[in-house]
C-alpha cells in the first residue's frame, strides 16, 4: 500500500448540511478536506469564499487545502492564512510575479503549492520547483466537479515525478478532476502524492467506504 494522501472536494457535498458532511470527512480516513474557491472569471463559475472557509476551520481537525481559481491571488495570501488554510495552492497561470506569491504564501505560515491547467506545461516550473512544497495538477479544465478525467493528466505525472527526483526534491504531486478508483490507480502508478475526489465521493452511497477505497488503493 502507498502512502499517499486523499483531500475530498467539498465543492460537490451538500450546502444545506455542510456541517454533516464536514463531520463525516473528519470520522473518514480523508487527510486533508480541499477547499475550490472560484470567481467566476479566471473560471467561468462561482462557489464560495472566505466566510464558508473561516467557519470551516473550527468544525474541523483536518488540515485546509485551499485552491484558489481566482484572478490575482496574491491580493488575498493574508485573509487566506488568517481563515485557516494548511496550503494555498495559487495557479499558474494567474500570477504574473509567481516567485513573490510563493514566498508571500511562505511567510504567511502555509505550504505553498502551484497549480497548472491541463495545457500547462510541467516544464514552465523548471525554475521555481526547489520553491514549492507542492505541484497541483488540474486533470480537468477548473471550475466544475463532476467532469470526465484528461488522459494525458497520467504522463504529466509521471514527467513530473521524473523532474522532481532529477532534482533531488520532495515536492508533493497532487491531482484534482475526475479521479475514481481507476484513474486514481493509475495516477499514483505515475507518482501523485495527493489525490483530490469530489464528485466520486459525495455522490457515493457510502462516502467513508468510498475515501477508505481510495486510501487503499
Ligand atoms: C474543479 C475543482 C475540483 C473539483 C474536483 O474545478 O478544482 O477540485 O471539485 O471534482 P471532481 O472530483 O468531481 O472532478
Ligand atoms: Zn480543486
């Protein structure tokens, strides 16, 4: 059995009941409860923001991680740090001075972690790797839960794990999109560190089971 770690999304739980199935993530096997905060512009969706995130973080013992699919995040490192998160996963593609958010993100008391959309490539992190405690890599395209997983998410993995040991690193992989017990499998083959599940999850008859299932694969 591997030893990575599995961070249920709660973008697809139930809003009417967050605190039931915040308790139940916290009596299941999950390491980390992931956190998708959209603005409607870098993604062309909306879901939560900082209220929800602050409420969560005293209902809960797991360690926040926040994936932030906004325009500008270095605006919000702070309000980030001061609602609880563990790590602040920033993307790519949205930080024009990435290397300062990173060491803001640092600074602020949390792990600091890029995230790459699915066309991103793995080689724009050659410079600023030895800086992350994390890669996250989207294996959809950011803004909805629920959608098909990417294929080529499984070699970007792989390529990335090659780079990260090429380097001598102990940067963690996580992937988020369209994981289940087959494209989980096969993404932790490759080398992720960190599996994110949504859809599959809280659309599962026995969530805590379906988190067990993917602990163990
Ligand atoms: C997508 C989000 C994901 C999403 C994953 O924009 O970043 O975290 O909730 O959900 P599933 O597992 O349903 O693809
Ligand atoms: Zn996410």
């Amino acid at each position: 059995m591997n030893h990575h770690l599995i961070a249920p999304s709660i973008l697809s739980a139930n809003f009417l009941d967050l605190r039931k199935d915040v308790e139940m993530l916290d009596n299941s096997e999950a390491d980390w409860i992931h956190l998708d905060i959209m603005d409607g512009v870098f993604v062309p969706n909306i879901s939560f923001g900082f209220p929800v995130i602050n409420s969560l973080q005293y209902i809960t013992d797991k360690p926040l991680d926040v994936h932030l699919m906004i325009v500008q995040p270095e605006k919000f490192v702070l309000e980030v740090a001061r609602v609880g998160a563990y790590v602040m996963n920033v993307h790519y593609e949205a930080c024009v001075h990435l290397h300062r958010v990173i060491e803001e993100i640092k600074k602020a008391g949390m792990k600091a972690a890029v995230t790459l959309n699915p066309h991103t490539p793995i080689a724009l992190l050659e410079d600023i790797l030895h800086e992350l405690d994390m890669v996250l890599l989207m294996s959809v395209n950011p803004g909805f839960g629920g959608q098909h997983f990417i294929d080529h998410s499984i070699k970007k993995v792989s390529a990335l794990k090659e780079m990260i040991v090429k380097k001598n690193l102990s940067t963690l992989i996580e992937v988020d999109g369209g994981i289940n017990l087959e494209t989980g499998k096969r993404l932790i083959n490759a080398g992720a560190d960190v599996l994110v599940a949504g859809n599959f999850v809280f659309s599962s008859e026995n969530p805590i089971e379906t988190i067990h299932r993917l602990k163990s694969l």
